[in-house]
C-alpha cells in the first residue's frame, strides 16, 4: 500500500503530467508570465464553468475576499458578518480594512453559517453578509439572500472549500458555489479540489459594473496605464498557474467525484458507530469533500490522532479554536452563550486524508484502525 497523505498533490499530478508540463512549458516558451494569453484562456473556460458573466481572477484567495469587500463601497466601522468558525482569512479581510468582523455561530448539523444567527445579529452598521461554503458543502444561500434583501446587505460567498459544488434551490435549479451572492471569491491553493501549484484566486459576479471595479482594483486600481481611479491592490494570476489550472479544470468534476466516492465508504465504515458521526447531506447542496471531517463524542481526540500517527494515517483539526477566541479577534461583544456550536466543534471535529488518488485499500486501512483505536481507549 502507498503512503497514506492528507491530499495526493504528486499522484494526481503525475497522472496528467504530461499535459501540465507541456502547458507551463509553453508559458515559458511565450515568456507572457504576467496577464499572459492563458489567463484570457483560462478565464473564459471558468466563467463557461461557473455560469457566470465576468471571473477576474487574482493572486490568492485572500486577495478575493479583501478585494470584494473593497469594491463593495463599506466604510472604516461597518459590520460584515461572518462565521465564527472557519478559516481565519474571512475575518482577517475584513479588519485588514477597518471594517468591523461580527462573528456568528454555525449549524449543529452542517457547520456552516446560521441563518438565524445572522438575523440577529444584523445592526444600523451591518452592511454584508460573508457565508463560507464549508467543507464542500453550500450555506443555505436561499435563506441568507433572502435576509440580505431584506436588510439591504451585500452578500459575498467564501466558495474557496467548495470549487464545483452546486447549490439546489427549492424548485430544483442548480447554480454553482460562488455565483449566488453579489460577489463569489474562491482560492486555488494547491489542496483545495481544484488546486494551482501555488497560490491563486478567484472572483466571481454577474453585475457588470462591479466587474469593472473589481478588475482595476487588482491591478493597481488602473483604469488606464498610470491612471489609477480607484485605491487597488497588486493581485493577479500568473500564467504558469493560470495554465495549470486550465489543464486541471477538465478534471475537477471526476476529481470531486473520486471524494464523494471516498467519503460514502467512509460513511458505511462509520455509520454505526455511536461515538463518530458521520457528515450530515444538506438537501439544498450537494457535498464535493474538501474534506471529510467527523464529529466524536466522548473521545479523546488528541490520543486518537497520536495513535492514527503511529499507524502511519494523518488527520487533521479543522479548526481547533474558534475565531471569536483567536487573540487577534477577542473583543468584550462577543459573549460565550453565542458560540456553544462552535466551541462544541472545535472540541469534537477531526478530518480524515480525502484525495483523488485515495484507493479503497487506503480508505479500508483507515477505517479499520480508526475503528479498532475507538474500542480501546
């Protein structure tokens, strides 16, 4: 059996080494690195799809969010609700700007963030709503639109866990993460389903105007060569990782399909065993497994994961402290009762290796030492 790694980033690729190299080696060859025909090529094939009318694409994901919010028109001290448990990036964007995070907590069930919380939370200074796609799987987007037109609100979606996942809305249309909100963002780190071989991002709209902006903004805010009529970043897709992930978009739906297999074995692994539980299936998306994360009860988790180490099997914990109790973060506001989901589960949660190279010898490897470890400690 191969070694067991959290994401197979060497055997995926060198099932298409082939193309990718010949890609980057025409890159090189054409020496376009910044803005070069490919990130056009690339560019077209996403918003193609995505379903959406305008993709810039960016350096990273965290540039997506901090320039979404700053083609938004938010002013130092307003509020942007976000979920208190995810990764940091989303609330670092937001005070990066002098905007105010309002952190929320999530769903017992599916982890992502509560459309109950965000209504409650909602003030004079509330002016946009970040829900983060988590895990793989969709916010209840119908639920937190609705709320945003109610209260007049931008809404911005973290899609960066759920490139390919599609949101099902109650008359059974389909769109795609990132393209229900006034503004998607996603990253291509390298582990995320579709994965750049560094870091790059994504922004996704279907308003013209806003599209506009948004691509002065990552270029320097220029409209114009040496014209700056908006404050901007410097955040654009390279060409080498624009033709890597134009290779590797051809893919991603097998790829997402490959985790979903993996995760319903896993599911039938775990399905009975009282003291894991297993990750809930929203009826409003589908689920492409970012990662496949369980909830223990009554384990101790910390000795689980050092006897899964000696058995050679990573597993990770995402994320082992919320954001309201992150030091960069903590404020008087935010009051305990609030968060119970949340510190429940960065108590409780632990993600299992889910890749597309994970074969079902891994996969029966896994569970059965995971299951054996359960009934001895």
């Amino acid at each position: 059996m191969d070694e067991i790694r959290m994401v197979d980033l060497r055997g995926q690729y060198e099932k298409i080494s082939e193309e990718i190299d010949l890609a980057i080696k025409e890159v090189l060859l054409s020496t376009s690195f910044i803005n070069g025909p490919v990130v056009e090529e690339f560019t077209t094939s996403l918003k193609n799809y995505m379903g959406v009318k305008h993709v810039i694409p960016c350096a990273n994901g965290t540039d997506a969010l901090q320039v979404a919010l700053m083609a938004s028109g938010l002013q130092p001290g307003d509020e942007v609700i976000t979920a208190d448990f995810t990764f940091v990036a989303t609330a670092e964007t937001i005070a990066l700007l002098g905007l105010s995070p309002k952190l929320v907590d999530v769903h017992p069930g599916n982890f992502t963030i509560d459309p109950v919380e965000i209504e409650k939370a909602i003030t004079g200074k509330t002016k946009a709503i970040i829900p983060v796609h988590l895990y793989g799987q969709c916010a209840q987007m119908e639920e937190i639109i609705s709320i945003a037109r109610k209260h007049n609100l931008v809404v911005i979606e973290d899609s960066a866990q759920a490139m390919g996942a599609d949101y099902i809305f109650k008359n059974g249309n389909r769109k795609k993460a990132g393209s229900l909100g006034n503004i998607g963002c996603t990253s291509f780190f390298p582990s995320k389903n579709l994965g750049a071989y560094g870091d790059a991002g994504a922004i996704f709209t279907n308003d013209d105007k806003l599209a506009e902006k948004l691509r002065y903004i990552v270029n320097h805010g220029m409209k114009v060569r040496y014209y700056h009529d908006y404050v901007g970043v410097n955040s654009r897709l390279d060409s080498i990782q624009a033709a890597v992930l134009k290779i590797k978009l051809n893919y991603l739906d097998s790829y997402n399909l490959a985790r979903q297999k993996a995760a319903i074995a896993y599911d039938n692994a775990f399905s009975a065993e009282k003291r894991l539980t297993i990750p809930e299936r929203v009826p409003w998306s589908n689920h492409i497994f970012h990662q496949y994360t369980l909830k223990t009860n009554g384990i101790d988790r910390d000795l689980l994961i050092k006897k899964l180490q000696h058995k050679s099997i990573p597993a990770m914990i995402y994320y082992p402290v919320p954001l309201h109790k992150q030091k960069a973060y903590t404020s008087i506001a935010y009051a305990e009762e609030n968060f119970s989901t949340s510190n429940d589960l960065c108590n409780s949660v632990i993600s299992l290796p889910i890749h597309t190279e994970l074969t079902q010898e891994q996969i029966d490897y896994i569970s059965q030492n995971l299951l054996e470890i359960i009934q001895k400690i």
